[in-house]
C-alpha cells in the first residue's frame, strides 16, 4: 500500500510540473469528502463484484479542471481518491465464506477494500457561468484496489493495479469571490479486472469545494 502511494503522489507531481504552463486562473481545485456503496444500489449482482455490501463513510478525493477560457463550457483535468469500505460477516451469516484463488474461507470475517483511483478527466457544463451548473463527465485511468478478510488472526489480502473508467453527473454551486463553489458529484467506479480479481465496481456519492 505504501509503494503504490508513493507511486501515485509522484504522478500527481509529474502532471502538475508539466502543467506549470498554464495560467493559475485556468485552472480549478477542489477537495471532496467520499462515501461509497457496492450492491447496497442496483447495478451489482456479481459475488467477486460484492465483496463487500455495506456503504462507506470514509473517502477523500482531490480534483484539478483546466478550463481553457471563462466562458468555455467544458474542462479537462485529473483526480485522485481515496475510498475505504469494510463489512463485518458474523459465523453463520450468509456472506461468511468467501472464496479467494485456492480457498474457501468460513468463520466470522472482517473485510476491508481500499480502492485509489487515479485518474484523467473531461467534462461538459450545462448553464452560464456565474450560475448553478449541472455537468457530465468521463473519468478513465488506473485503480489500485486492495482487498483484505481478517478471521481471527489470520489475513489473506490481494492487491492490484486495474484500468478503469468512471462516468459522473454533477452540479457546481457558486459561493461568490474570490471563485468558490461547491461540487456535488456522482460517480460510478468501473475497475476492470486483473490479476485473478473480477471486476470491482462501486459508486461514489461526492461532495466538496473548488477554488480558482
């Protein structure tokens, strides 16, 4: 976990170095705080896909937009995340096995998944600027997802690097000057599969500030 940070916070200074070009007022930053939920919505049905059920109140997010002119009505930009969601699956539930490559596992579980994505992203706004704006956006890039089951004193984890994508909806709320708004946003999160790990897929449900 801790080389796969150190990879991405490198990342993010390697794409902030080479947009050091461009005009501090083109570009928006903003924070979000993240909650998160797998099958608890409709659109997961897969068992690898459902590894955990319950929803998430732990997550952060970073966001940077390079918007080309004031008027302009779309952005192009990045984002880094952090979501973490876990479940406890009591001995006798239904969810208390879980299979992993070579093993059944039954018994009381604690499950964790830490999911970080880091990605590119567009978006297209709706309304003027000055106003509420609603938006649709892409994100694609990589997720690095680790998945851990603690019985007793025994943990098995698996971590991997996965492409992905995420289309979002959203709505930028002004606050005045200096340029403040708030952002809402919702994102479903699409990593596809790899290293023996089925497709991992959660929604995000994100809310925040932006700055220019």
């Amino acid at each position: 976990m801790r080389i796969a940070i150190k990879g991405i916070i490198a990342s993010l200074v390697l794409v902030l170095a080479t947009s050091g070009e461009a005009k501090a007022q083109d570009w928006w930053w903003g924070i979000t705080y993240n909650m998160s939920a797998t099958s608890s919505l409709p659109a997961n049905s897969n068992s690898d896909i459902n590894f955990i059920e319950d929803y998430s109140f732990r997550g952060i997010g970073i966001e940077a937009r390079y918007v080309p002119d004031r008027n302009a009505k779309y952005s192009i930009g990045f984002n880094f995340g952090w979501n973490v969601l876990n479940e406890k699956n009591d001995f006798g539930s239904e969810r208390n096995t879980v299979s992993l490559p070579g093993a059944d596992i039954t018994g009381t579980q604690l499950r964790f998944l830490n999911s970080i994505p880091l990605m590119a992203n567009a978006a297209y706004y709706f309304g003027d600027r000055g106003g509420i704006r609603p938006y649709v956006g892409i994100n694609a890039g990589t997720y690095y997802i680790e998945r851990r089951v603690e019985i007793g004193v025994s943990a098995i984890t698996q971590d991997n690097w996965h492409f992905g994508w995420a289309p979002e909806v959203g709505l930028v709320v002004p606050l005045g000057r200096p340029e403040v708004a708030m952002l809402f946003t919702v994102r479903y999160n699409w990593a596809f599969s790899a290293g023996g790990t089925g497709d991992q897929k959660y929604w995000g449900f994100n809310i925040g500030f932006a700055y220019r």
